[in-house]
C-alpha cells in the first residue's frame, strides 16, 4: 500500500462501482453492486453511504481521508449539485457529495463520471504524462472530457459534453432533446438504429459478439465499426483542430474492438483535421477499463484533501 487511502465511487444507472485506492491508484476492495438510482434519493444516498462505510470499515487501521463520487450527467462542480442525471432523476437538484460527507463524516467531492475517467486514464491508464488529451467514452451514451495543458476544460456551469455535440445540422433526435448529437449516431440507440436499417441479419447480435464478426472478416460487421470509427473521428477532427492534443483515448465497451474501429476513426482524422497537428497525435484504447471512474473519483478526493 502507498500513502493515503480515498475512496472513489462510480453511481451509474445500474451499478454503483466503489473501491479504496491509494496513492499510486492501485485498487483495493473492489465493490459492483446493482444501483439503487432508480428509487427516491434517500435510498441512493443510503447505498452510498453505506458503501463508503463499509470500504472505511475494511481498510482498517489506515482509514480513508475523502470520498469521490463520479455521476452520470450534469454536475455543477462549483455548488458541488446534480443538475439533471438521465438515469437517476432522483439526483436532480441535489447535493449529493455534501450529503455524503455528512452521512460519512469524511469530506466528499463530485463530478461528472466521464470527467473522472478522463482523469484516471491521466492519473495512472493510457494517458499517464500526457497534458494535452483528449478521452471519450462509447456505452449506452457518449461521454469525454478534453484535458488541455493538464487542466480539464470547463465552464460557467460544466460542459466537456462530447457526445452532444451537433455533427449534423438536421440527424436523429438525440435523448437530450436536441438533435444530430454524436451519442445520436453512436450511442447504443443510435448503433442499434444503424443495424435495424443497413444489416438486419445481425440485429439481434451485442456489439461483442459483432466485433469477434468482423475480426473474422464478415463483412456488414466491419462496415459497422467503419461507421462508428468514422462517425467519431468527424468530431475529434474538430476537437483536434480546437485543442490540438497530443493523444486521444477511446474508453467504453465498443472500444475493445479495436483497429476495426480505431482503423477508421483515425483514417476519417486524417482526412479532416489540420495535418500541421497530427503528428504528435496517438490514439490509443483506454487501459483501466470500468474502474477508470472510480480511480479518477479517488485520485480528486486525494487532491481536494491535499489542498485543503
Ligand atoms: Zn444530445
């Protein structure tokens, strides 16, 4: 073990992610439990107290010094509130972090959970030393933060919402009202769209079983993965040419296809982006998998407690 314990929590619609992590971001005491979001906000807030008390009870003599809490939706950092949460309405408008540490007695910190996955994959995952990245997140939705010169990039109330960037000035309706967002085309509705409509063959097939498809060479499979990595690598040509990053991380389940992805996500780059900025440019998939948000939620408790 290595310095001071934190805990990092990730509340997601379906599991809450929670570990004990020291210094170095090793991960110990792993919790996955079915999330309680979808009930009234007393009982979300008494599973994660309750997660966190048992973490602190596990570790013993050297106890946790704060608690990170990754949340899925908009979080305004500042006031330390959910704004809106799609999967937990029952967050909206709360001070969840400020509740825990009540609840705890240890102090807590909250952001957005693509915010602490970018921050994990800098802190010890595929972008460790980078000051200059970009990290997205392909699932159920479209998440990613852009880290420019070390600090991730917000605003007056948050930002850093890749997936609902407009890559189309008509395109699909997207689940935040709006319309022709990246998540609108390769979020998991979008995708399943896109096999309904152009190889029906496949449309009862997971997205794991299409990838080990188009390692085989079938042919609509690998034309899938063409669509997403290309659809995806439309917006970073913008992002590159905003931000001009060193490195750009793809985290999430539909990452794990690998080149049949990054293949055309990075030929589409190419086509588009300023060639003066490509070549410090890496892509390169995630390494920490779904514990990319619990560690980077750790490792902001360890910095909050360290500047306080
Ligand atoms: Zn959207």
């Amino acid at each position: 073990m290595n310095g001071e314990l934190t805990i990092g929590i990730d509340v997601g619609g379906t599991r809450v992610k929670a570990a004990l992590i020291d210094a170095s971001g090793a991960l110990m005491n792993q919790l996955n439990v079915p999330s309680a979001v979808g009930g009234d906000y007393q009982a979300v807030l008494g599973q994660l107290i309750d997660v966190a008390d048992r973490l602190s009870r596990e570790a013993e003599d050297n106890k946790p010094v704060g608690i990170g809490l990754g949340v899925a939706g908009l979080i305004d950092t500042e006031r330390q509130r959910v704004l809106t949460s799609p999967n937990c309405a029952s967050l909206n408008g709360r001070p969840l972090s400020g509740d825990i540490s009540q609840g705890t007695g240890l102090p807590a910190v909250m952001d957005n959970d693509a915010n602490y996955m970018a921050l994990g994959e800098g802190f010890c995952g595929a972008a460790r030393g980078s000051r200059h990245y970009i990290a997205i997140t392909l699932g159920t939705g479209v998440g990613g933060a852009v880290i420019s010169n070390g600090v991730l990039i917000r605003g007056v109330n948050g930002g850093g919402e890749l997936g609902h960037i407009p890559i189309d000035r008509m395109g699909p309706r997207c689940s935040c009202g709006s319309h022709g967002c990246l998540e609108a085309y390769v979020g998991r509705s979008g995708i399943q769209r896109y096999i309904s409509r152009h190889m029906p063959q496949h449309k009862e097939r997971g997205l794991k079983e299409l990838s080990k498809l188009a390692a085989r060479g079938d042919g609509a499979a690998i034309q899938l993965f063409g669509y997403i990595g290309t659809t995806v690598g439309i917006l970073m040509a913008g992002l590159v040419n905003l931000f001009s990053p060193e490195l750009i991380v793809i985290g999430g389940g539909i990452a794990e296809a690998g080149d049949i992805l990054l293949g055309p996500l990075e030929a589409e780059l190419r086509r588009r982006a300023f060639d003066e900025y490509l070549p410090p440019l890496q892509i390169k998939p995630a390494e920490l998998g779904n514990w990319a948000g619990v560690i980077g939620a750790a490792t902001a408790a360890r910095i909050m407690v360290n500047e306080q």
